[in-house]
C-alpha cells in the first residue's frame, strides 16, 4: 500500500494501487480509454509481471524491492514534434530526486536511462498520445531500482546496492513525485531551455571522447548534446552528425 504523496499539487492525488498487474503503463492506459483519469494519477504497483521496457525489451523488477509505477500527463502545451522535452523533463526530475537522496555519481544516459555509478538504475518509458499537431496525453512509466540487491546483468544497479543502505519506497515515491511535479510544472510555464540545459549539463559522455558503432561502422567521436527532435548529436572526424536510437550504440 502507498500512501497519497501530501507535498505535491497534483502528482498522486488519485492513486491507484495494484497488488499485482502485468504492467502499470498498459493498465493506466487501457484506464484512461474506459475513462478520463485526472492529471496526475499514479497507478502502482509492488509486483510487476510483465513489465515493458523501450524498444519492446521488458523490465523485470524484483517482487516488493523496486517502484514501478505509471503518472498520467496531459502536456496539451507541447507540440507533438516537442515530445522530447517531456521525456527530458522527466530524466532531470529522476535526476535531482537521486541527488536528493544519495551520495554518488548520477548521469543520464541518451535518451533517458538513468545511470548511478555507471550503472542503469532506472528506466522511463513515454507513451504519448497525439491530438493533430499536439501532445493529448501522456503516460510517464518509470521503474526505479530501490531495494533490490541482485541483478541478472552486471550492468543494473539500485539505490541500496550503491549506498549500502535500505530506502523506504514511500519515502523514495514522495520526493520522486515532488521533483516530477516541479520539472513538469516547469515545462507548463514553457521554462524549455532551462529544462534542456539540465539535461545537457548531466548528459552521459557529454563532451568527452569516446568509442561507439553508428550506422554499422565503429567510429569515435564526442556527444555535443541533443536536437529538438531528441537525436544524439555527436562530432566525429570533423564534423558533427545526429543519430536516432537505432543508429547508434554506445562502446565501453
Ligand atoms: C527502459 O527500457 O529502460 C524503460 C523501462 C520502463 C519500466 C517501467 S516500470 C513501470 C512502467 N510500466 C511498464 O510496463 N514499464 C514502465
């Protein structure tokens, strides 16, 4: 059970928590179809079943140790070619309520993984939906790794496994909604460049040289940042290219 977040304006004003559910974005989803949910409400869940993931991979979370929860938006002032500045919204929102929380070095990795000590410790999928040319509703899903201590690939991480320490998951889901709140309600009042200039300044490899495969080829080269439309912007042999998700992969 989690209580109603109490230092928030909207964000978990109406929760709905699941015991059990395959996954809290297709359940807020399909909810919302049947019936206009408010902005703002949460749908959570301690045991996730078949948890999605971007790109049609899956989240698993450990049973009870990790949040995964789902928060419906309706970001009517973006347009739809602007939707990335939701997703970046969000990023920097994880950000800050990590930093608030624990001791380490926290990073988002393009478009928006989560990474603390170089390791994934969250992952944010967005579903959007359109109306014409503008964003209609959106359905933020974030799984974040609290408590859980053991991971299928070396790569995963949590909260506990870095400080060494348990964290209370309400305590965790309170200021996680707080900072989602505030960096929402900073895109509303159109504050984008702010926005995006966080997100730069914790962008993964930002400005550092570095190996990756773009386009079939190993090349090296250094993110400089993000384009409008959310592509990876990176200089490599003198000039500088964009990538989108597919086109490119990054090497250790
Ligand atoms: C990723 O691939 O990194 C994104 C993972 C997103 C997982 C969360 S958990 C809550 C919500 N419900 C889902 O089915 N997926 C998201």
């Amino acid at each position: 059970m989690y209580k109603i977040p109490a230092s928030t304006l909207f964000v978990g004003k109406n929760l709905h928590f699941l015991p059990e559910c395959a996954s809290t974005n297709t359940y807020l989803m399909d909810l919302s179809r049947r019936q206009p949910q408010p902005e703002g409400t949460l749908v959570i869940t301690p045991n996730q079943t078949a948890g999605r993931g971007q790109r049609t991979t899956s989240w698993v979370s450990e049973p009870g140790q990790n949040l995964t929860f789902s928060l419906a938006l309706k970001p009517r002032f973006l347009q739809a070619q602007q939707q990335f500045l939701l997703s970046q919204a969000v990023a920097v929102a994880l950000y800050d309520c990590l930093q608030s929380l624990i001791h380490g070095l926290i990073r988002v990795k393009w478009p928006n993984d989560i990474l603390l000590n170089g390791k994934k410790v969250c992952g944010i999928l967005i579903e959007n939906q359109l109306a014409g040319s503008q964003l209609e509703t959106s359905v933020v899903g974030i799984g974040l790794n609290v408590n859980q201590q053991h991971f299928p690939i070396p790569t995963a991480t949590s909260l506990a496994a870095e400080a060494g320490q348990e964290f209370d998951l309400q305590r965790v889901l309170n200021v996680l909604c707080t900072h989602l709140e505030a960096r929402y309600l900073q895109l509303k009042k159109m504050a984008f460049e702010a926005v995006v200039n966080d997100y730069l300044r914790v962008l993964h490899w930002r400005n550092e040289a570095h190996f990756f495969i773009a386009k079939g080829q190993h090349i090296a080269g250094t993110i400089l940042g993000v384009d409008e439309a959310g592509r990876l912007m990176v200089e490599t042999s003198g000039r500088t290219e964009v990538f989108d998700l597919k086109e490119i992969t990054y090497l250790a």
